[in-house]
C-alpha cells in the first residue's frame, strides 16, 4: 500500500472513530434525561400517593425501563473512559510490551463476549417484537425496549475496536505507557 | 470431570483473568458462560447472555442504587461538604489533631448523604488535606485519617454495599440501612479516640488549633443543617415504613438536586458532569452484577455453595470458628478487590452457609460490609488509599503506613459487633 494510500484510510477511520464517538456520548445525553425522569417519576410518585391518595400508575415499569436504557446504552461511553473496573496490580509491573498485549487480549475477550451478547439479545428482541409482548400497565409494546441491549452492546463492541486498535497502536510503538 | 471441580477451575480461571487485567464484570461472564456451556451445554449459555443484561440492567430491586448515587453527587457539587468540615473544626479544632477529628466527623455527617467512600475520600482530600498541611499536620495522621473517615461512607447510609447485599440475599434494605447507623458511629468514635491518643502522646502530629467561641460555632452550622434534614427525610421515611428503599433514593436525589438549586452551586454544564459521572458508576457496577449473575449461575448448576455447606456441617467445629474463618478469608479477599466486587463473587456460596449456622442475615451484612472497609485500607490493593494518594500527592506507601491505627480501630469494631451483635441488630428490630 503506497503512503497516500495508507494516509487516506487513517483520515478515513479516524472519521469514523469520531463518529462513533458522537454517538457514545449522545447516548450518555439520552441517559442524562432518563436520570432526571427517573428521579422526579419517584419522587412524585410517593408524594402523589402520600399526600393525595394518587399514586402514578405504571411508576415501577417506566422506572425499570429508565434505568434499563441510561445503563446499557452507557456501556460504551463507559469503557471509552476507561470507567469499567479492573485490577491492575500484577499487569502494572509488566513491561511496556506484556502490558501492552494483555491489554489487548483482555479487549479482545470483552469483544467476544459482546458479540455474543449482540447476537442472542438481537435475536430476543426480535422474537419479542413479533410476539407483540405488552407491559402489564404501561400502554404500548413492551418489545422494542428490548433493543437497548443489542444497541448498547453494538456499540461497546465498536468501543472495544476501537481500543484494540489503539493498543496495537501502541504495542508497535515499543508498548503501553 | 464433577460439577465441583469444574466450579473450582472457574473459580480459579476467574481470579487469573482478574489478575491480567480483565475487566471484572468481562471476566465473571465469560467464566460463568463458559461454565454452563461445559455443564449444561451451549444453547443454555447462549439464552443466558442474551436475556441477563436486560433483566438485571431493569430490575427494580437495583433501581436505589443508581438513584443514591445521584443523590451523593448533587450534595458533593453542593459544596455542603466544605462548610461541614469547617463546622467540625470550630467545633474541635481546639483539641489536639483538631483538624484530623473534624475530618472524622465531617466524614462521618457526608456518609449519612454518600454511600460511595472512594468519593467521601476524595472530596475530603482536597478539603482538608491543605489545612492540615498549613498547621504541619503528620502527613501520615493527615492521609490516614482521611482515608479512614472516607470508609464510613459505605458503612453509615445510604450505602450501596447494603444495597447489592440486600438484593442478592433477600435480606431487607432498610433494615441493613438502619442496622449500618450504631457500628458506624462506633467506628467513627474509635477513630476520633486514636487521633486524639496519637496526637496527645505527640503533639507535633497534630497540634491544637483556635478555640472559637460556641456562637460561631452555632452559625456555622448552617450546612449541618442541610444534610441532617436530608437524612431525616431519607432514613426517616425509611425506618418509618413511609417508603420503599427505591423511592428513598428518588426523595433524596430530589432533596439534594433541590439543595444545590438553592445554594445556587448547579448550573447547566455542572448538572451535566454530575448526571455523567452518576450514570458511568451506575454503569459499571451494574454490568458487574450482570456479569456476577451468569457467574453465579454457573455456580448455582455446579451445586458447590450445597456442597460446601453439607462438608463444613459434618466438621466437628464450633460455629464461631467458621465464622471468624470466614471474616479472615474476606480481609484477604478485600486486600485484592473492591467490596462490590466481593460481596458478588462470594455471597452465593457463602451466604446459605452463613444462614445455615444460624447468624443473623442483617448482621452479617454489616459485619461483611465493615470487613470489605478494611480491604479499601490495607495493601496491596487499597482504593481508598490510593484515591487519597491521588488527591493529596502523598506516596501511596507512605498513606499505606498512616492507615495502620485505623485499621486497628476497625478490627477492635469488628470484635465489638461480633461480641455485641444487639449493637445493629436493636434499630432494625424497632422498626415499622
């Protein structure tokens, strides 16, 4: 591949590792949303029910959902600021280079597990929507919500790409720092 | 190969993958997927990672934490924390280590609003870390104490430690809540006694500051004020019977959101950063619960918590030794983990066996939670100390040294709860 070539398809990827990015943290926006919701739907759910004898039908549900769409659409923000706890303390006494590789290794085993997770929860949503599953008191389908968890985990599996790339990155240039 | 010794691999393959660096959450589920695919095949496996993330990641029983969470970072950008600690030093400033017993007690009050002590640790570091360096404060003393108040957090709640226990024994969340309010206030005594035996026998450590007339005291109180009212709220609501762990969390964050609004100390980019930092914790200790479910149902197929059960039933052994053995193997455990991380990996085994003995539920929440304390204090992995380290500047071996006499002060407590267990067994039995 001549330099220019080369040149071309490094632009070309990081747009799309920006692009991905953009999404990641939209997706952290949505999530911020559903926070605020979750938090004033359960405040005044008990207030409602305490002083005025009006509870909020559906609280339970709707919170459970809040809480499901902030976490699995946040999985890959999450891993691009590296907030998914490990343990560090054998890898750290590595050198530049064995760090470097485990660290990829560890990337590449987060891949095929979520590559899994995509494909079956894929597969799940799907089902859910065609046997047009409801809530028992929210209105609507309850199906589609079930495509949090493929959305969340395409999207973590891009993230952990993007990292493997990054490490072999690093890996070439003598290791990780 | 039997059951049991296909569990014992995956424990062992578990703690070599978190030992290279996996991610902790990565590594419980590809063992615990792996596992099944051994012992039940590889259609189970498969139907487990699709339906587990969607069913832990909206299951209400874990809805308080996320919600706790909030409600910390809210009274954190409040700048509530600040003013207590100057409170405390003009209330016992004027005593030797004046400056490391309000850090105590000002870490004692944040606890009643934060239920993650790696923030309590770091919030205080940057408060009162400077003040003790002006008055030529023991580093040691400094950091440890610190780090030692900063603990009392995931003790006095809310706390998200008796958030996952409860979830994942069954065990009531408001009465280990409640049950957290005596031994943490114990513990945070005991510390207040070391600093000021330490700093007595040398008062080069921490020599006595201004004495401030009580008035000035009294005004400044204005902050305490804030925080009392919110835990009166939350855990008022709670040991009343008014509402349910989950909407405590609501009423809270909503109390704190309605706090910084007022302090007016919460603009729009202020809200965003405390609404990205809630849902990235949130995120990453939920994806370990989904990781720790598979793994545990691996261990749940294999049978090894009956197994081991029906093995340490025929030991002709009193149940205290067990027990005592049980609480060392999480002092080491907590050396190598986060408690979150502990409590996940073991209860599944360990608990049946605990019930089985015949302790208290509620108790040995709180025993394992103050033993999981212990882990963010002592070597080599210590995150509360490290967290200190980070914020202070101050070599993490030398914060390692500091910590020592509150280490102690910790075990003294554990031998306080474990001979007294009434201690947080009389406000839960009280409740509604």
């Amino acid at each position: 591949m001549e330099l220019g070539e080369i040149r071309r398809c490094s632009s070309v990827l990081i747009k799309i590792e920006k692009y991905i990015r953009y999404v990641e943290k939209l997706f952290i926006g949505i999530g911020g949303v559903l926070f605020m919701a979750l938090m004033f739907l359960g405040a005044a759910d008990v207030i409602g029910r305490y002083f005025f004898n009006k509870p909020i039908q559906g609280t339970l549900e709707a919170s459970e959902l809040m809480m499901g769409g902030m976490i699995l659409l946040g999985w890959a923000y999450t891993m691009q600021i590296n907030g998914h706890v490990k343990v560090d303390l054998v890898v750290n006494r590595y050198n530049p280079r064995a760090k470097a590789i485990a660290n990829i290794v560890a990337l590449i085993l987060g891949l095929g597990l979520f590559c899994l997770v995509f494909w079956q929860s894929l597969i799940l949503a799907i089902r859910f929507v065609n046997e047009h599953r409801v809530f028992q008191i929210l209105p609507g389908p309850a199906g589609p919500y079930h495509f949090f968890v493929p959305v969340g985990a395409f999207f973590l599996c891009l993230e952990l790409i993007i990292q493997i790339g990054h490490g072999i990155q690093e890996l070439r240039e003598g290791g990780a720092k | 190969m039997s059951p049991i010794v296909i569990s014992l691999l995956g424990l062992g393959i578990l703690l070599l993958l978190f030992s290279q660096g996996v991610h902790i959450a990565f590594a419980f589920a590809i063992v615990g997927a792996l596992g099944v695919v051994i012992l039940k095949g590889p259609t189970a496996a498969l139907t487990l990672l699709g339906t587990t993330p969607y069913d832990y990641a909206t299951n209400s029983a874990l809805l308080a934490i996320p919600l706790f969470i909030l409600m910390g970072q809210f009274v954190y950008v409040s700048g509530i924390s600040q003013e207590l600690f100057n409170t405390a030093y003009k209330l016992v400033g004027r005593f030797h280590g004046g400056l490391a017993l309000a850090t105590n007690i000002a870490g004692t009050i944040f606890g009643a609003c934060c239920g993650v002590s790696m923030a309590a640790c770091a919030t205080f570091g940057t408060i009162a870390y400077p003040e003790m360096v002006k008055y030529n404060y023991d580093r040691k003393l400094a950091t440890g104490c610190i780090a030692a108040g900063g603990c009392l957090s995931d003790l006095i709640p809310p706390s998200n430690a008796f958030i996952l226990f409860g979830v994942l024994t069954s065990t009531s969340i408001g009465a280990l809540f409640i049950a957290g309010i005596i031994p943490g206030l114990i513990l945070s005594f005991l510390n207040l006694v070391i600093i000021y035996f330490i700093c007595r026998r040398n008062p080069t450590m921490g020599p006595p500051g201004q004495v401030f007339p009580f008035k000035e005291v009294l005004k400044s109180s204005y902050s305490v004020l804030w925080v009392l009212a919110l835990f009166l709220l939350v855990i008022g609501g709670l040991f009343a019977g008014i509402f349910t762990p989950t909407e405590a969390g609501s009423i809270g964050a909503l109390g704190a959101f309605i706090i910084a609004l007022v302090r007016r100390k919460l603009n729009f980019s202020g809200l965003k950063s405390v609404l990205t930092n809630s849902i990235t914790t949130t995120c990453f200790i939920l994806t370990i619960i989904i990781g720790a479910m598979i793994f545990s149902k691996f261990l749940a197929i294999s049978g090894l918590s009956a197994t081991l059960g029906d093995w340490i039933s025929t030991l002709a052994i009193s149940r205290h030794v067990i027990m005592v053995c049980i609480l060392i193997m999480y002092v080491i455990l907590g050396m190598f983990m986060d408690v979150l991380s502990m409590i996940l990996l073991t209860i599944p085994i360990v608990f049946p066996l605990v019930i089985s003995l015949g302790f208290d539920p509620v108790w040995f929440g709180v025993m394992l939670t103050l033993v999981g304390e212990i882990g963010l204090l002592t070597p080599p992995v210590g995150m509360n100390v490290f967290v200190v380290s980070g914020v202070t500047k101050v070599p993490v071996g030398e914060v390692f040294s500091g910590i020592t006499p509150f280490v102690i002060m910790m075990a003294v407590a554990m031998v306080i709860m474990y001979i007294f267990p009434d201690l947080s067994l009389f406000l839960p039995s009280i409740m509604m």
